[in-house]
C-alpha cells in the first residue's frame, strides 16, 4: 500500500523516525515472567513495525537496540540478549530483504562478539541496494560514544579547526548519511534521552506512549505519527499565521 492510500496519515509523514524501545522488563514483570521473555516479545512486533514504517512512506528507521550504559546490566541479561540478538538476525533477515529495507548498523561493532559483527556485516552487505526503508539499528550505542569517536577521528585526520562547523561535525557521526529523526518515540511512559541520538535529536518532535515497548504496534505507531502530524515545528522562528 502507498503512503497516500491511507487517509489515517496526516500531510506531513515524519521521514526519519527514531525509536527507544524501553519496557520489556516491566512488560515481563508485569506477567510474572523473567525479564529476558520481556525482550523476546520485545522482538516480535519488530516485523509489523518495519511492515508498517514500509505502508507509511517512512524513509529511515533508527531503533536503539542495545546502549553503551546496558554492558552493566546483570551478566545472564546481557548475554541473553546478545543470544536474542543473533536469533533475530538468523530470523528476520530473509524478510528484511523482501520489505526492502536497507540494514545498518549506528554504534561500536567491535564490542562485541565475533560471530555476531561477521552477521552484522554480511546482513548489512546484503541488503545494501534495496531502497524502500533504511533501518538503521543502534547497538552497542551511546550518543556521547559517538561524539567523542567523531572527535577523534577528525584530529587524527587533522582537520582545521576553522573548518569546524555544525555540518561538519554531523559528517563524523555514525549517521552521517542520514537526515535528523523528525520524530522519535520512547515507549513506557519513560520521559528521557538515555543517551540517544544527542546531537541529532536538537530538533525532533518526541512522543512518549505509555504503552510497553512489547505492545507497541502498527495502530500505536498511526498514532505517534497522527500526533507529530498536530506539531508545529518552529527551528527558533516565530511562524507568520495564514
Ligand atoms: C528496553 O527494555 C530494552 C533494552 C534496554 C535492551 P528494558 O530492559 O529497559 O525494560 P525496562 O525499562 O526495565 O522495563
Ligand atoms: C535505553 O533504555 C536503551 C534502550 C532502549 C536500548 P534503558 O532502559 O537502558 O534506559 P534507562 O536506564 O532507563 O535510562
Ligand atoms: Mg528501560
């Protein structure tokens, strides 16, 4: 279905929307389960998410997976999740492809274990020509991480500080090929940015459902993008009324 077949969208569809997966533990806990069912289930909306990012004309999908700060969870959830992760890569890949949609990868890969970044990899190799979504997975992520890679790597190319400017420094991100979120999303009723997309968030409009990541599907994501449809962005500017 095209986006203009929907007369649910509002005019303006966010190109680039960005999402912060929280409430998978609280999910479980809620249903007397460990938190590890919590991120399972976290997993299986992810189809009719893209599915529905696919339906809607959505460009670019960020979803932060996994942060820099989540290493100091307790060691069996970290490595349940890191066995989750790879499930989902062996699962979902061969359908990413058929949605067409483009893998990639914001943060450090070199964390992590071997056998999983070789996936990662070739996962990302894969579908590196297909155009209808970007979906760009943040994993092993921080915004600060991020930021102090960007600075590094620009003084060990010696680039002159008089050519340090906003668009610059955007070059040197993880997302440099990508536009800024317009919209991001942080499930759970959790009102913070947990060090996610710092730089690139210095205008998004961001929408907080209470609605636990497990639960948040294709009707929740029409509505985050119905109530960015509402917003005015303004940029500092005093917007002149028709
Ligand atoms: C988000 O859910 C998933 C990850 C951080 C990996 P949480 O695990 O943070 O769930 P809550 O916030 O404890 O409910
Ligand atoms: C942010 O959620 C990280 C991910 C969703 C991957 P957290 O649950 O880790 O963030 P805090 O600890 O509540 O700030
Ligand atoms: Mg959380």
């Amino acid at each position: 279905m095209s986006a203009q077949a929907s007369p649910e969208l509002p005019d303006s569809i966010p190109q680039h929307i960005a999402i912060v997966m929280d409430g998978n533990g609280r999910w479980a806990q809620s249903r007397g389960l460990p938190r590890l069912a919590g991120h399972r289930a976290g997993t299986e909306n992810l189809r009719s998410i893209i599915e529905a990012c696919v339906e809607f004309g959505v460009k670019v999908l960020t979803i932060y997976a996994f942060s820099t700060e989540n290493w100091s969870r307790p060691e069996n959830e970290v490595s349940g999740l890191m066995a989750i992760f790879d499930e989902v890569f062996n699962r979902e890949l061969a359908e990413l492809n058929r949605q067409g949609a483009q893998l990639r990868h914001i943060g450090r890969l070199d964390g992590i274990k071997k056998s999983l970044q070789d996936k990662v990899r070739r996962g990302i190799e894969k579908t590196k020509n297909n155009d209808r979504l970007i979906l760009n997975v943040a994993f092993n992520y921080g915004g600060r991480d991020e930021i102090v890679h960007a600075i590094r790597t620009m003084l060990k190319e010696g680039v002159d500080p008089a050519d340090v400017n906003e668009q610059l420094v955007s070059q040197y991100l993880y997302t440099k090929d990508v536009p800024d979120p317009d919209l991001i999303i942080r499930t759970s009723g959790e009102h913070r940015f947990s060090n996610f997309l710092i730089w690139q968030a210095a205008y998004a409009e961001w929408v907080f459902p209470e609605t636990f990541w497990p639960d948040f599907g294709r009707e929740e994501l029409l509505a985050a993008i119905q109530e960015y449809g509402h917003r005015e962005r303004r940029y500092g500017r005093v917007l002149e009324k028709g």
